[in-house]
C-alpha cells in the first residue's frame, strides 16, 4: 500500500530502518483581549511527563487524568503481519516522544507537544488482530465479544475494534493532538471505527463525581493487589505477562427522567448516601457497606437491589480495576440531554472477574431504568515497552 505522503514514508522508516526525519515546527502565541499578546504561566513540562518505558504500559496503575479519548481502529482488509508489526513501531516511537514532550516525527504542529500534561498512551489489541496477524492461537481465552446481556441496546458505532488507543492527559488539547497525530501516521493501515471522548473532574485526592450527581470511583484496587488482580502472569498466555486486559462499556444516563427522583430514592437506587457518597449504612465514603444490616422494621439499610449490592464481589477473586469518565454530546432533538459514563475496566481475567458481576447487573439493578449500555469492545492490553530498541506487543509476534 502506498503511504499517504510518498516522500513520508513513516511505515518503512520505522518499520525497514531508514533514517529518521525531524520536522522543525514555529511557536504559536496566544492573543487576548484587544488583540494583545497573553501571557501563559510559566510551568515546568518534565513535571508533567510520565514514563512510557517500563513493565506495564502507562495509564492503567497511573493516577486518572481530567481526559481521556478512545479510539477504535479496524485494519485494513490487505494488511500482513509485517504492517501490523510497522505500525506498531510507529505508535511506540510517537508515543515516546509525545510522552515526553517532543513533537512525533513529521508532527506538523510540534508547539502542540510542548505541555505533555501527564500523558499517556495505552494500546490495546481486539480479536480481530489475531486473525489478520495469523496469531489466532496466541489470542488469550477470554479475548471475545461480551455475551449478550438483556439491558444491552449496543450501537455498532460504539462496539468491537481490531486495535484500541486509550489517550490520557490533565489537558484536552493535549490529548487531542497526540490523538491526531497516532491516527493519521498510520491511516493507510486502518479504518476508524469509533472515537469517544471522556472528562472527569475533582481537586487532587478526592472521588469525582458522574453526571448524575454520584461519586464515581470510590471502590479501587489497592497497589499490592495488582499484581494478582490486574497484571497477567503469563501462565496461560505467556506472551500476555506484564499486560492486562481492558473492557470499555458505553452507558448511557437518562438524565432527564433521573431529575425526577427525589433525594431519597437516589440513595435508595445507588446505596450510597449522594452527598459524602458513604454507604447507607456507613459513615464515611471508604466505609465497607454492610448488606446484612436491616432497621427496626427488619428491612435492609442497603436494598439487595441497589447498585451497591449487585456490583459488590461475591470473594476477592471478582474485584478488578474500575475507572469512569463522563461523557456529554450534543442531543437529539426532543432531547435535553446526551450524557452518560464511559465505564472501563482491567483484570487479568474477563470471564472470572469482569463477567460475574456484569451478570449479577444485567439480572437486576434498580439502576438499570436509568442506565442503557449502548457500546462494547475488549482488549488486551500488552505489556510496556522495556526500553529504545523494542516495541509495543512484541512479545506477541517474537514468542
């Protein structure tokens, strides 16, 4: 396939080991009232930069950011294994340096690069990869679509992918550009097939809250468990270790009928007290609900029906990594509002960790009149990158 700028060729540059071409960009400034120049404070980008190199990849054990884009890729139908291998190459190599700070190569607006903003680049491979690669024996157990749950109105326009960039920075123009630039390097290879972008906001060490009012991630994973919960060990899927897996779910919220509800049924639905977030029958947002506790009527504090009581693990091997990004487009028109989460998920296993507890939600959860999961897709995610030389998922194509 020819490379959509000939005298470009990112694909055989990285991929058959041409020199490299550097791309020297001006500075833009920014004008404020009156047409006078702004001043932008002055701030240290290395403080900004978080690794890329290391054992697991970037933006899963990383603190969550203010943004977030996905971006779901097909491949093109005439691919082979060595393109798959090349444009690998080329997201490693652009994601190193825009991690960093520095523009991509051939990056057309390098000023863009400059405030990192604690970015990071996750990739993930779908199922349909494996095919195209001609690995389908490497492709780990769990690696499929999710079954189909009786709440799932799933948008094809939202659901599967081949490959899966998971952009995360403290800015959105940041993530915008290093979005760009990872798309078009490679766009002889692959077809977009969804972009969805996602925001969540609250000062530094407190839960933010989803657009419906609630405090969303409260519940997390512990940094001495990851290495049994989320981080594969290989044992199955060998050249899986070090990397995870990732389950992205596109739920939407009827906002406008849950502004009907009063207070009380909010708690009520969730189980969780709306203005702390702390469970009915606790004090404090962390406190460990107690599904066993009733009133003096003998009715449970906490309904076994509530949002709290079905998502909560049966045994500690069903816990895994949760992370929430809101989402908020423009309406259909009738509509007041177009808003919902972006609900992400890493384990080490889909089918031990994940999907119980989907089920227990797809059962039933008072939740659910409010909710409707319209977009699905799994990835696996591989290891990180160990240092210069290597690339993302090589493991896969050397073992």
């Amino acid at each position: 396939m020819a490379d959509p700028k000939p005298g470009l060729s990112r694909r055989r540059l990285l991929g058959g080991g041409a020199a490299a071409v550097g791309v020297v960009g001006a500075a833009g400034i920014g004008w404020g009232a009156a047409g006078l120049p702004r001043a932008e404070p002055e701030r240290d980008p290395a403080a900004d930069v978080v690794e890329f190199y290391g054992p697991h990849q970037a933006g899963i054990a990383t603190p969550p950011p203010g943004h977030v884009t996905f971006a779901g890729f097909d491949l093109a139908p005439e691919v082979t294994r060595d393109d798959i291998i090349g444009l690998l190459r080329i997201w490693t190599d652009d994601a190193h340096r825009l991690t960093r700070g520095g523009p991509a190569l051939a990056d057309t607006e390098p000023e863009l690069a400059a405030r990192p903003a604690r970015l990071t680049i996750t990739v993930g491979f779908g199922p349909g990869l494996f095919t195209a690669a001609g690995v389908e024996d490497r492709r780990p157990p769990w690696l499929r679509p999710l079954p189909a749950f009786p709440i799932d109105r799933l948008d094809p326009a939202y659901t599967g992918a081949d490959l899966v960039l998971q952009i995360c920075a403290d800015e959105a123009t940041t993530v915008a550009h290093a979005t760009r630039v990872l798309s078009k390097h490679v766009r002889s290879l692959v077809r977009t097939r969804w972009v969805q972008r996602g925001f969540r906001d609250a000062p530094p060490g407190q839960t933010p809250r989803n657009l419906m009012g609630q405090l969303d991630g409260t519940v997390g994973i512990a940094p001495a468990d990851f290495d049994r919960l989320i981080w594969d060990d290989g044992a199955t899927t060998p050249w899986l270790s070090g990397g995870t897996s990732l389950v992205l779910r596109r739920i939407a919220m009827d906002l406008d009928t849950w502004d009907e509800l009063d207070a009380d049924g909010r708690e009520l639905t969730v189980g969780r007290r709306v203005s702390d977030g702390a469970p009915l029958t606790g004090t404090a947002e962390h406190d460990e609900p107690d599904l066993t506790a009733v009133d003096r009527n003998g009715i449970p504090v906490i309904p076994p029906g509530s949002h709290v009581a079905r998502a909560r693990h049966t045994h500690a091997g069903e816990r895994f990594l949760r992370r929430g990004f809101n989402y908020d487009e423009p309406p259909a028109p009738g509509q007041v509002s177009n808003s919902g989460l972006l609900f992400v998920a890493y384990q080490r296993d889909i089918d031990t960790q994940f999907l119980p507890v989907q089920r227990r939600l797809a059962e039933f959860d008072a939740l659910n009149e409010w909710t409707t999961p319209i977009g699905s897709a799994v990835f696996a995610i591989p290891a990180g990158v160990p240092g210069p030389g290597h690339y993302l998922g090589q493991q896969l194509f050397d073992s």
